[in-house]
C-alpha cells in the first residue's frame, strides 16, 4: 500500500533507539526524508546512518535538549533548511525514571512538565507556520497508554502526558482548516529500554525477580506479549500518511488489548 509519503519531510524525536528510531526507519521506508533528533549524538549519528543505509533515503541527525527552548528551534529550522521543509512532525520524548510515590516538592514536577509537556508544545509552535505556509501537515505525538489507565509508579509521566494530551486536543480543532491534523499514540508495554527501566525500578521497590515483574505484565495484556517499536512505528506511519487524511483529533491506544476499561 502506497501510503503518500515519498517526497515528505519528517522530523522525529527520541530516534536514537527504540520507538523514535524504529519510526524514523518506517517513515524513510515509505519515502520521506528524515531528521532525526535526541540527546545522544553518537547513538544518534548511528541511526541516522542506519536509517540512510538501510533505504536510501536522506536523513539528518540533530542532537537536541527538548528542554531548550532553542535547540528545539535550532531542530526545526535545521530540518526545514537541509531537507527543504516540513510534513510531519513526530514528538517522542523518555519519561521520567520509575518512582512508587508522589514527589513532596515542585522540583521533580517541573522537570516532567520540561520534558514532557512543555517541550512539545514548543516544537509545536515551531513547527505549525511552516506546514501552513505548505498548506498542511501531520503531528503525532507519543504518549502512553497510562492517560487512559493509570500505571503504578509512572505519575510524573502519566500526569505530565495528561497535560499533553490535553494540548493535542485543543491543537487538533484548531488546526483542521489549515489541514494540520494532530493525533496522539498512546504506545504500551513495548520492549524498549524504557519498558525495561520501569520493570527494573518496579522489581527493586517490590523485592520481586525482575521475570517476575516481566510475567504479570505479559499476563496482562490479552495478545500475551509485549508489543514490538516496530507496530507502533507502523501506526504512526499510518497517522503521518494520505491513507489518514480525514483523521485528527484522536487518541490511538496500541497496546495488545491491555486497557480494556479506560478510566478516562
């Protein structure tokens, strides 16, 4: 299936492993030229050169603090001065480490908006002129599916990501006439390393084998696997394509079945 990318220009966070990197892969597969950005140079410039061998395509490594304000401006006007411009934007960004309770003080709370919220909506912002001014576009923004179930021990990233979530909403309807559409993927457990650093610091707190910990996860997520980076990139090359032109505006959980009953 032709999806309608070949020509475009993509710049996708946190590509320097597992989700963001897998979905800079699928997105050049299909055509588009793609810049990638994360904290990690080297890791980065490995990708890039992964994703360039591997499908010919032109990519573009951009190591980027999304908690800078202008390395993330520094991050769109690099793409849009070395590939030609922007269609798709894709926003990926870590959560913070595992933690059982509530944070007493603001400090850990600012810090999880910075890198969460905050962040995206800036990259937003940036980015919105540029795809009116080529009379449309795509944003998908990676959250998790614990905005719509909550996950022990996750709440600095789950109520940041709620924040998000919120502003994707919002930015949705106001961008459908100018043929911008925003949509939010909400990833579950996938083998990623954060998955694995959330098991680890929940095995730790527990007392518990981290098997252990990996078994009641599997067992709860009615496909009896944890999901691959690579069908949540397949998703979000779908969302980023023509053969999504009349969604926006939605909420896509891609999680084996593991939120059966939302609470939001």
């Amino acid at each position: 299936m032709d999806l309608g990318l070949t020509g475009k220009v993509a710049l996708v966070g946190g590509a320097s492993r597992g989700i963001g990197r897998a979905t800079a892969l699928a997105l050049a597969r299909e055509g588009a030229s793609v810049a990638l950005f994360a904290r990690s140079a080297d890791e980065l410039d490995r990708a890039a050169a992964d994703v360039r061998d591997a499908t010919g395509a032109s990519t573009l490594a951009l190591p980027t603090d999304v908690t800078s304000a202008g390395d993330c401006e520094r991050a769109i006007y690099e793409t849009i001065v070395r590939l030609g411009g922007l269609d798709v934007l894709v926003t990926n960004m870590g959560g913070p480490p595992y933690r059982s309770t509530l944070p007493d003080g603001e400090v850990d709370w600012r810090q999880a908006w910075e890198l969460v919220t905050l962040s995206v909506i800036r990259l937003c912002q940036l980015a919105v002129p540029h795809m009116r001014a080529r009379g449309g576009g795509s944003i998908i923004i990676i959250t998790t599916t614990a905005v719509h179930q909550l996950i022990p021990g996750v709440a600095l990233s789950g109520v940041s990501r709620l924040a998000t979530t919120g502003f994707a909403n919002y930015l949705a309807s106001e961008l459908a006439p100018h043929g911008i559409r925003v949509n939010t993927l909400l990833p579950g457990w996938i083998a990623t390393q954060r998955v694995i650093d959330l098991a680890e610091g929940e095995a730790e707190e527990r007392g518990v084998p981290l098997d252990q910990v990996y078994a009641e996860q599997t067992e709860a997520i009615p496909l009896g696997r944890f999901g691959e980076p690579e069908e949540i990139a397949d998703a979000v090359s779908w969302l980023a394509s023509d053969r999504a032109s009349y969604v926006t505006g939605i909420n896509l959980r891609v999680d084996g079945g593991w939120c059966l009953s939302p609470t939001l």
